[in-house]
C-alpha cells in the first residue's frame, strides 16, 4: 500500500492525526497522483472498508482537504449529474472527485470562474441580530455582552448562551420587540412564553414582550424555525408574510416568507397547524401562493437543512440557489445573460466560504465573477 493510500484510509476511519492530513494535503496538492487519487475516490464513493457508505462527516472532511488545492481552468459539467447519487456522502465525494480532476486539466473551455487569489473571500453566515425595542431604540446584538441588556414592559431582556431571551413576566404593560437578522447572520430567541425560534438570515420576527391572557401572535417575514410550548386554550399564531396565518397548538414547524419567494411554505415537523385554516399533517407542508393554497409530502430534511448547518439544494432551480446564497453570504447575484435553465441536487455545508462554492459552481455549467460583493453569472 502506498503512503497517499494509507492517509486516505486513515482519514476515512478518523484516525489521521493533524500532522498527516497535511502530509495527505501535501500529495494531494500536486497533479503526480491524479490517478491514484481518481481510484481512491472511487473506491470511496461506492463504500468504505465496511461496505457501507462514508458517512457525512468523513464525506465534508474530505472535501475541505481537496477545496485547498490549486485551481486551474475548469471544463464545464454539469453539477446536477454530479450531485445525483443517493448517498448524501457520496455526493459530497463524487463533487470532490470531478472538482479536483477537473481543475487540474488544462482545458481549452474559457475559464470564467472566481479566480481563488484575484478577490477577497467571503465568509459564511455568524450568528448576529438587531433588537428593535417598542421606543424605537436599536441594538446590535453582535457586539453585546452576555447578561441583561434592557428593560422592556416589564420583562428583562438578556442575551444567554448567544441568544436573547426574556423573563417570564405577568404584569406590567406589554410592548412589542422586532428581532432582525440582516443577510449574512442567524439568530435565537425564548419568547416569553418559553418558544424558541431560530431566525435564518434576512428574516425578522415581531412579537410582545408578554403575552395576553388568551392569545400569542407573532409576525414573521422571511424565514425561522418554531418549537413552540403547548399552552392549553392559548393558541401560538404566525403571521408570515403579511398575508398567511399559520395556527399552532404546541408543535415544531417551520415556516419560510421571504417576499423575493414565488410562495410562502409552512412545513410541520410535529404536532398541529392549520396554515389559513387548512389543517396539517406532520410531514406535509402547506404552499400559499396569492389566494391559492396546496398541501403536499415534505422533504423534512430538506426545509431544515439550514437549520442543522446545511444546503439542500434537491431539486431547486438555480434562482432557488442563488436566492439562499445571497442570503447566507450578503452578496447580490446578477444574471449577465439571463438565467441559466439548471437545477441541482445534494447537499454543501453551509460553512463554505464562497470562494469554495464558487469553485463547486465552476464544475457544474454555472460560471460566475465576482465584483465587490455582486456575484455577477455569466454565460
């Protein structure tokens, strides 16, 4: 066995120590081994010495490493056929695989992807918000210490363990607060009655300080996830988009708003919604579209994904993609030359910079440029 096989081994059972991945990055870097390499992947994708297949995380390790090598013009394929193998860990390599194949060839395809030295790299989402308190006043909540950060009708609003929360207060007059997640940050709020919410970027949620005797309303624009305490005769409502209500009744859902969406989709993990009346099974999700709504199977993993750290991109036009990156990254997307009639399948961790998931569009027929922070898509 060669010492680029027993590295690559090493690293799919877990046992590589920090000093021999960069000895497996340090082969992996140069063209010498492209073949040897192409096999190992192969072998890879398939399975491990189990037989089973590489699981995510030894599947996005690999990747991270390969990331790191040397770009050259890239030929032009197709992402979605690149993505398209069952296993989510296998996609993950397999992307890998063409991305470091193809990038070292040369090629007589016109390079028109991100060049990795030519621009700053930006960085994936953090965790940040905006308090807007009921007297007007704004905090930024990225620069706050942990502790007590204001006094509001009565409640003690504090950041705790990176998110805000407030005292379970049951007097004094109720106000309302506005939590809002510019592009590029998340955020996490215990709502008085105990809920918490996760905020995606580009998202806001209103809501009072406390709560009234018989009734717990929110508004939300763009999108979160609720895991809401069950109030006997004290129904939690959502707000969304304006014009949608979704009713709850102590359950997990999830529910998306962005006014740049075609639709609003409210998908239940557990427990009972009626999204404008029309009750919910768990596992189904409720599209609204204008006056017009419909109810249909849900890939739960893929409405959460963003939730547990991930891009799911199964099935999504490039719009849909492009709409979550300018989200996650606080960049503006052009086409130059209309949009591009692609879709994609699997999955990226959503700690990618964008310089690296300009190099995984580089693979695919989605070539781009960046200018400042406009990611501009070219022919």
């Amino acid at each position: 066995m060669s010492r680029l096989d027993e590295l690559f081994h090493k690293l799919l059972s877990g046992s590589c120590t920090q000093q021999e991945k960069q000895e497996l990055y340090a082969l992996l870097a140069t063209p010498d081994h492209d073949a040897d390499l192409q096999r190992l992947l192969d072998e890879a994708i398939v399975s491990d010495t189990s037989g089973k297949p590489v699981d995510d995380g030894r599947a996005n390790e690999i990747l991270s490493i390969i990331l790191q090598a040397q770009a050259r013009p890239a030929k032009r394929r197709s992402l979605y056929r690149i993505l398209r193998i069952p296993a989510a860990a296998a996609a993950v390599l397999a992307l890998a695989y063409f991305g470091i194949r193809e990038l070292r060839q040369p090629s007589s395809t016109k390079a028109v992807a991100v060049s990795p030295t030519a621009v700053q790299d930006i960085l994936p989402a953090a965790e940040g918000a905006i308090l807007t308190l009921g007297d007007g006043h704004s905090i930024p909540l990225d620069s706050q210490s942990q502790g007590v950060i204001a006094r509001q009708g009565g409640a003690t609003v504090k950041l705790s363990g990176g998110a805000l929360a407030y005292d379970n207060v049951q007097t004094g007059e109720a106000t309302f607060n506005t939590l809002t997640t510019p592009r590029g940050r998340v955020f996490r709020v215990t709502l008085p009655d105990g809920s918490g919410v996760w905020l995606n970027a580009a998202s806001s949620l209103r809501y009072p300080t406390r709560f009234d005797k018989s009734d717990r309303t929110v508004e939300l624009h763009g999108e979160a996830y609720f895991e809401i305490t069950p109030m006997a005769n004290k129904p939690f409502r959502v707000k969304a988009g304006g014009k949608t209500e979704v009713l709850v009744l102590g359950t997990r859902f999830n529910v998306s708003a962005y006014g740049n969406d075609a639709q609003i989709a409210a998908t239940l993990l557990q427990g009972k919604v009626a999204v404008n009346q029309k009750v919910l099974q768990p596992g189904e999700q409720a599209q609204v579209e204008g006056t017009a709504l419909r109810v249909l199977k849900a890939d739960t993993l893929q409405v959460t994904a963003w939730r547990n750290g991930m891009f799911n991109f199964e099935n999504a036009d490039i719009r849909e993609v492009m709409n979550q990156l300018e989200r996650w990254y606080d960049i503006d997307v052009v086409y130059e030359n209309g949009v591009p009639p692609l879709r994609f399948g699997g999955k990226m961790e959503r700690g990618l910079s964008l310089q690296q998931i300009t190099r995984i569009l580089a693979i695919s027929d989605v070539h781009c440029r960046l200018e400042g922070r406009k990611l501009i898509i070219t022919p």
